[in-house]
C-alpha cells in the first residue's frame, strides 16, 4: 500500500512537472534554448525536451481572483514530457491563439477551476510584468485568455494553482524576449535521473542548473520513506506478539512429551539434538505461515489492482481507489523477518527440552 501511494503520487508529479529541469545557472532567462535542448535530447536515455516560461502572478474571472502560477509551454513539447493531456478532464489540450484572431486559450488547474468559477469558454484576465510607472504607480501587463480546457493531475499543489498558456504568449506576458525560464527533460528510467544530471549537465556545460524530481521533491519522499520503515517496524512488533504463541504451543507440547524426551535422551539422544528438534519445529511453523501469508497478501493486492474493491473519496485523497504495488523484495523482506522471529521465539522452549533430565522426564511423564 505505501509503495502504491509512493508511485502514484511519484508519477503525478513527473506526469505534470518533469523528471529532470534545467535552469540558467544565475536564475536569469535563458537564451538561445533551441541549442541546448538539442545537446539535451543527445544525451542517452533522454526521451524528450519542453521549454517553460513560469512565474507568479494574479488571475480575475470575471467573478473571481486568485493568486497562480503561470507556465507557458508548447503543446506540442508538453506531450513528449508529461501526461496532462491524458488528466484533462474537460476541454481540449490546446493554448494556441485560434485563426480567427480570438482570445488565446488557457489550461486550468480543476481546484482553481472552481475557485474561479469558470468553466469552458469562460474569458481570463491574467497580470504580467509591469510596463511603466503611472502617476498612480507601476502598471502591470494584461492579458486575455479563454478557458480551454481543465486538467485533474491529482496534486492539490497543481490543481489549485498551475494555469498553462502558450510560450510566446508567456514571453510577452512577463516581458522575456526570447528567453524562458527553462527546459523540462523527460527520460526513460527515472530512477536513473542521478546519473543522467550529470550527464545533462556535462553535454550543456557549467552555465546551467540541472535538478530532478528527487530533489525538487527531497522532503517529501523522504517522509514516504521514513513512514515506510515506521510501518515496518510496526508489523514487526505485531508478528512478534503473534510469535509468543509459538512459545506458548511449545512448551505446552514440551510439557506433554517429557515422557518421549526423556526416553529419547535416555537412548543417547543429545542436549543440541533435542533442542534443534524443537527449533526446527518453531521454524517450521513460521516458513508455513511466512509463505502462506505471502500468497494471500499478493491475492490481495492482485484483487485490489485487479477489481479495486477497496475505494476512496477521490476529493480528500486525488484517487479513487486504494493504490498498491507488490515488490518481491518487500515480501522477502517479511518472510524472512518473519521466520527469523519465529525461530527467536522457539529459543527458549527449545533450550527448556534440552535441559530435561532423562529420570526427571520420565518420573514426571509417568
């Protein structure tokens, strides 16, 4: 369930953001993109360049205004990089100026969407750069946009803030020029984004900023990590209660052999023979139950991917089904904890035979 979690929302930020960004290494615009976008999509295991213009800004309806981020892209881009053409919910993926010289078209995030009561079709007003200063101060650019179309990535953080628009547009908007504000790279593994940052950022040299989605996001995954390890310690003490059992079944079935223990080491049987027999009996139960536990957990997650039986108000958590994604590791990882706290809990039943008297045994067996 937390590897689910963890991959849904991963992929929900590279689906709308990007694996992998680069920036002018001062934060000023960056110029001449076309280049370095090239000597970016050179690089192996790059799949695909989009250069951005972003910025802060103000957006009126014309019933409301909010505070958002702006980014201007181009489509066409856009698609090779992420997934938001695929989360529109309504409208089409589409922020190009229209032939008949209309109002350009905008891309609304669903939360913002409905903080600005607006729908499809609707007309914006967003605030740019400011052009000159006025007897009642500086006055800022303004545009008019038209929504196009609304997008649902699933992040609250996008929902509620992100506006897409055209580059060009963007440029104007925020007084650019030719420059943006930098290139978003999509690749083929994304865990492999550590080692091809460093292949970026060698191919376009040391006047650019090359991050990733790990670091973007550092404080967030690492809090998935640390809850992951929290869970684990918890199912831990929780198979480590159930292993008490074991002992319990072990020194009852101790206490009604003492008879057959003690004819066993009256025939020679050793001290560590008996105490291995009862070990093994402990681990035998735990393999048993490791294993079995294994298979009905991965039916389970097999049911859930498969028929989504266990569902979710997609409004509090931006999904509508319970996301799990099974690693073998993760289930190794289990058994083996498992069975190892089994074998822990027949330590002391085990060690309690082995310290059986033949004469005792069979005196307090008969």
């Amino acid at each position: 369930m937390m590897n689910g979690f963890e991959k849904e929302v991963r992929s929900r930020i590279v689906g709308t953001t990007a694996a992998i960004t680069v920036f002018d290494v001062v934060g000023a615009p960056l110029l001449g993109w076309n280049e370095v976008a090239d000597r970016m999509g050179g690089v192996e295991g790059v799949t695909g360049t989009s250069p951005f213009v972003m910025a802060k800004t103000a957006i009126r309806s014309e019933r409301e205004s909010d505070g958002v981020v702006v980014r201007g892209i181009l489509p066409e881009r856009q698609i090779q990089i992420g997934d938001l053409a695929d989360r529109l919910t309504r409208g089409v993926f589409d922020v190009r100026v229209p032939a008949d010289d209309s109002l350009p078209g905008a891309l609304l995030g669903a939360t913002l969407a409905r903080n600005l009561s607006v729908t499809i079709g609707d007309p914006l007003v967003i605030y740019g750069a400011s052009r000159h200063a006025g007897a009642l101060g500086e006055t800022p650019r303004v545009m008019k946009f038209r929504v196009n179309g609304v997008f649902e990535s699933g992040m609250y953080e996008y929902d509620a803030s992100l506006v897409l628009i055209g580059l060009e547009r963007a440029q104007r908007l925020f007084e650019l020029g030719e420059g943006i504000t930098g290139i978003h790279a999509s690749v083929e593994d994304i865990f492999a984004t550590d080692d091809l940052t460093e292949e970026i950022s060698d191919a376009i040299g040391p006047a650019y900023y090359v991050t990733h989605w790990k670091r973007t996001h550092k404080d967030l995954f690492s809090w998935m990590a640390l809850e992951k390890y929290a869970m684990f310690v918890a199912l831990s003490l929780i198979v480590a209660v159930a292993a008490f059992n074991i002992i319990a079944t072990l020194v009852m079935i101790i206490m009604e052999k003492r008879t057959e223990i003690g004819i066993m080491k009256s025939f020679g049987m050793s001290a560590r023979s008996v105490r291995m027999v009862f070990l093994y009996q402990g681990g035998i139960v735990g393999l048993v139950g490791a294993t079995l536990g294994c298979l009905l957990g991965y039916f389970g997650c097999w049911l859930q991917s498969t028929f989504e039986l266990i569902r979710l108000p997609a409004e509090i958590y931006f999904i509508s089904a319970l996301p799990v994604d099974p690693r073998w590791a993760d289930f190794t990882l289990v058994a083996v904890a498992s069975v190892s706290l089994c074998l822990l809990a027949a330590l002391y039943p085990a060690s309690r035979a082995a310290r059986l008297f033949p004469v005792q045994a069979l005196q307090y067996g008969g």
